[in-house]
C-alpha cells in the first residue's frame, strides 16, 4: 500500500472513531477513487455506512472488501453482526465460521457462533459456543450470562445455575445478571434464594424497574401478598403507566381498593390508545378486583372484553381437538396397558404421579395437600409433554399426535423416559414420590403410561360451569385459545371429558378421578383417599395444606394459602345472567356431572366420579 493511502487512512480512522462519519467516508471515497479493490477501505467505509444507518450499502461495501482480502478474521466478524441484526441468519453464520476457522483463539468468532445459533433457535450448538468463549475469556461476564440464559432455556437449569453463581462470585453488580440468576432459581424451585438475589441486587440498584416487578411476582409466589403489593406499587412510583405493576397490583388480595387506582385500571381498560397486551393484563386484574368486592356485572364486564380481544389475535380449530382425541383412543385401546408392561420395572419407577384435569380445575390443590406430606416432592407444571409434542394445534401426524407416539421407536422412547427423569431431577430429586401437575398431560395419558407403567394419575374434576368460567376469568396465554370464548370452553370441555373417560376405562385403577366439590363435602375423607391412592400414610399436615410454605407459579397461589372454603363452588351462578352460550351448549354435561355428584350423597361418599 503506498505511503500516503496510510496516512489518509489513520485520518479518516481517526474521523470515524469520533463519530463524524461523513468526513471518514470522503477519505475512503478518495481512497478507493485511486484503489479500488482497497480492503480496508472498503471495510471501513462499511463500517462507517453501517453507523449511519445504510446496513445494505455497508453490506455490499464488506463483502466487496472480503472478495478482495477473504482471509481475515476481522472483517468477517463484522459483516456477521450487520448481517445477524439484518435477520439474515444463515448468512451471518456462514461469515462466523469462517472467521473462527482463521482465528480460533479469538472469543469473538464464538459469541457470534452462539448468537446466531441462538437465533436460528438451535439452542444446544449456542450453548458449546458460549461456552467455548468464556473458556478463552472466563472474564466476560455478558458471555457467561449469555451461556446461562441458554442452559436455562435448554432446561439445564443447575448447569445454568452454576455459570451464574460464578460469574456472580467475582463481585459483579449487574442488575440484569442477579436479574438472570433469580429468575434460574425460581424455575429450579428456589423461590426463596432467588428473593435473596433480587433483594440483594436492589440494594445495588434500587430503582431498577425489572428487579423490583420480578421480585413482587416472586413474593407473590411465595404468599407475601402484602409485600407483593408494595413491591407493584414501587414500580408504578418508577412508571406510572406500567401496565403489568398496575394490573398486578389490582388483582392482590390484600389491595385495599384505592379508587385512584381503580379509575387509572379502568383508563387503560378503555382506551384504544394503549397497546392490546396492556388492556388485556390490566382487565384481568381488573375483573379480579370486581369480583373480589361482588361486583360481578362489573367484573364480567371486564374478563369478557379481554377474552375478546385476545381472541382475534389467536388461531382456534376445534376441528383438530377433536382429531386428535378420535386418534388417541385408537392409538391408545383399553389393552394399550398390556403394551406399556413391557417396560422393566427399572425403568418405570413407581414414584410419579400426574395430576391432570382442566385448567383450573384444582390441580394446584391437589398437589399442594400432596406436597404437604413428607414423602411427597411437588414439581409443579413440569412442560416436558406439553413442550416436546405440543398441544393438539399441531398439524395431524406431527412428532406428537397419538398415532406417532403408539408406534414410537423404542430407543426414542428411552430417550423421552431419560429426558423427562432429568428434567423432572432438576426440580426434586430427594423424595419418594414426586407430582407433576401439568393439567394438559390428559393429552398423554397413553403415552406416559408407555413411558412409566406404574405411574398413577388423578383427574381433577370440578362441576363444568365453574371449571370453564375461571379458564374464562384467568389471563392464560394464547396456547389457551379455547378459553377465550364461551363456544370455545363448551367446545374443548366436552373433549376433555370424552378424551379422560377413554384413559379411564384404558387404565381402570391407575387413574383416580378426584371431584373438587367431594373435597369440600368432607375433606378429611377425600384427602386420605388421594393418600391411599399414592400409597402414602396418612399425615395430619394433608389436611392443613394451606400452611405448606412452597412457591405456587399458578393463578391458584392464592387460594391454596388458604383453608378450604366453599364460596368457589357454584361460583357461576354469580354470572348466569351472562353465559347463556355456555349454559345452553354444556347443559348435557352440568346435568350428567351432577347426577353423579347426588349419588349416594345421604350416605358413604365414593372416592371418585367417573
């Protein structure tokens, strides 16, 4: 290179790293004027481009540059971020390897490895890449994060656990790494070592807007109702117009009904100008509130306008629910047991128990007076099926419709067994017997029966009007799309119950329907039957499961606090002046349900309905 191109360079290096891009671009211009095939200042003059906001004109300018010098390391790095944040993924992976095959000393090459790996939602190669970056920079606590979100979202949460607890230990004060690290240990069940972190975190950073909402929802989790509140009120002092802070707030029971509140609540509500996700959380919240203080045409008023509004942002097919439950009972015939023996005992360990139903129906309940006994470890939703197969909203004859998972291999039938162990150790891996209350398992009885043939599973049954009007009432998310109209609730409720009365006549006594309504008849009774059914001996701390201190994740976290009360039954009729539709499309159902609740009511009451 001639001696003044050197010089002109160290000029407009000098313009650019100062920010005053248009003056490096005349010195590059002037450059390429005379040497076209410059490389570095074809480079350059992409880089600079590329700060001006001319990512397609930087582009063209890098590659031209690489056409010219294709092997250094730098530049490819460089085009791989322009094209990664330009979502050409497969593009800026290409230039990423190639930078690594040229220096594969530097992290760089790595962490761009790991970035669009990640994009491309290839979760396990992201995760050896940031790993091998922090082994040649173990310093880089944004690698390190990075490397834990992954794990975390892998489900190697105690690996992801570890990577943060290291990258912590040498004094960082990042607000988003404490941030990161507590959200681990919730997931793990740690909820109160990861109010530890947060709490630690805001003495550091004490106005952080993310550490104060996270840990109000952990409090929250952990029953701290109160201090859940103050925590929602603390972020709105931050940002009054935060809409999680504010309908977060409304629906604790222990808020005391600020009308100011309630007014800015109703605001949000009911203007067009706040985003759709903003009125849907805050309606909820708000209808929660209504139907605390009895205000029920209030409080329906809300849930109704936001399940509409989440209903025409979502996909329903009733159509492929009912595909999929005809198929699972062929696949999975009354002798599917006989199939499912096969397994050694070995494999199938008899500790697990699953605990299916509608949502809402008293699964979290159910688990909670479990959980309460000394043998008993409760994981929680455990999203293992859910997340491996999907829902039914799949296209038929996916990886997870029933006729697939019947004639699964078995070697990948072991590979599922072993998954769903390790990921099921993550959460407990002490105690004898372990529930996991994912309710859409109904999907999989079959299939978990061929896994785990001793496993054992209770069926959460609650009168259909109730369990379909508090899917109604809950912020789901938009898996939940049957929820979010009267027709739709009507609609997947009668497949439930066509799908578990299958289970149930397939399994006999591996199932044990548990009726929510029998519980609080006579709960002594009905708690030493779901006792007997998981072969544990009886324990008084069962029956005072309201005073079990463990974290609840579910919209039950506050019920399950509490004694068991009966103002949650026959809840409908506070609404019947407004669910006409679902009156009229499970009037079959509510009839059949309640004819087998009456049955010999006057004298001992049977263990289940079915």
């Amino acid at each position: 290179m001639a001696a003044d191109f050197k010089s002109e360079l160290v000029e407009a290096m000098f313009a650019h790293k100062a920010g005053n891009y248009v003056a490096a671009i005349k010195i590059y211009r002037r450059i390429l004027d005379q040497e076209p095939r410059h490389a570095d200042a074809l480079h350059h003059f992409g880089m600079a481009m590329a700060k001006l906001g001319r990512t397609a004109d930087a582009i063209r300018l890098m590659e031209a540059s690489l056409v010219v010098s294709p092997d250094q390391a730098g530049p490819h790095l460089n085009l791989a971020r322009l094209l990664l944040a330009s979502g050409e993924l497969e593009r800026a992976s290409r230039h990423a390897e190639t930078a690594i095959s040229l220096d594969d000393h530097d992290p760089q090459g790595f962490i761009l490895r790991g970035h669009c790996q990640k994009a491309l939602k290839r979760f396990d190669r992201a995760a050896e890449a940031y790993e091998r970056a922090a082994e040649i920079d173990p310093g880089n606590v944004d690698v390190i994060k990075r490397l834990a979100e992954t794990l975390s979202q892998l489900g190697r949460t105690e690996e992801a656990v570890e990577w943060f607890e290291y990258a912590l230990g040498g004094g960082s004060e990042d607000a988003r790494l404490a941030e990161s690290y507590g959200l681990a240990l919730r997931k793990m069940g740690q909820g109160q070592k990861a109010l530890e972190v947060l709490s630690r975190a805001l003495e550091h950073a004490p106005d952080d807007l993310a550490l104060v909402q996270n840990r109000a929802a952990m409090l929250e989790e952990e029953g701290d109702f109160s201090a859940a509140a103050e925590g929602y009120r603390h972020a709105l002092a931050l940002d009054p117009e935060n809409a999680q802070a504010l309908g977060s707030l409304i629906r604790q029971p222990s808020f005391a009904g600020e009308e100011a509140w309630v007014a800015k609540a109703e605001a949000v509500v009911g203007t067009a100008d706040r985003t759709a996700a903003d009125r849907v959380f805050v309606g909820y919240g708000l209808g929660r509130y209504y139907d605390r203080v009895s205000e029920f045409s209030a409080a329906f008023r809300c849930y109704d306008a936001a399940n509409k509004l989440q209903a025409t942002e979502s996909v329903y097919d009733p159509g492929l629910f009912d595909a999929f439950v005809a198929e699972s009972v062929v696949a999975f015939p009354g002798n599917a047991e006989a199939k499912a023996e096969r397994a050694s005992s070995e494999q199938s360990p008899p500790n697990l128990v699953f605990i299916i139903g509608m949502p809402r129906s008293g699964t979290t309940l159910t688990e909670q007076i479990l959980s309460s006994h000394s043998a008993v470890g409760g994981c929680g939703e455990v999203d293992f099926f859910v997340n491996a197969f999907g829902l039914w909203n799949s296209a038929p004859n996916n990886y997870g419709w029933p006729k697939t998972l019947a004639n699964l291999d078995e070697n990948l039938v072991e590979k599922a067994r072993s998954d769903y162990l390790s990921k099921l150790g993550q959460i407990d891996s002490v105690n004898r017997v372990r529930t996991d209350k994912m309710p859409f398992n109904f999907l999989y009885v079959g299939f978990i029966r061929r896994l785990f043939p001793t496993a054992k599973f209770i069926n959460c049954a609650r009168h259909p009007l109730d369990v379909c009007l508090s899917s109604y009432f809950e912020n789901l998310s938009r898996d939940f799309s049957f929820s979010m109209a009267q027709d739709r609730l009507a609609y997947f409720y009668r497949g439930y119950r066509r799908l578990t009365d299958h289970w149930k006549s397939a399994y006999g006594d591996a199932i044990l329907t548990f009726p929510y309504e029998r519980l609080l008849e006579r709960p002594k009774y009905q708690v030493r039957t779901l006792l007997d059914f998981c072969g544990l001996p009886w324990e008084d701390a069962c029956l005072d499961f309201h005073k079990t201190a463990r974290a609840v994740r579910t919209p039950s976290n506050w019920q399950v606090r509490q004694p068991l009360y009966t103002s949650s039954r026959g809840r409908w009729r506070n609404y019947e002046a407004h669910i006409g539709l679902l009156l009229d499309a499970l009037s079959e159902e509510v009839e059949a349900y309640e004819e087998r609740l009456a049955e010999n009511a006057s004298g001992s009451i049977p263990a289940s309905v079915s």
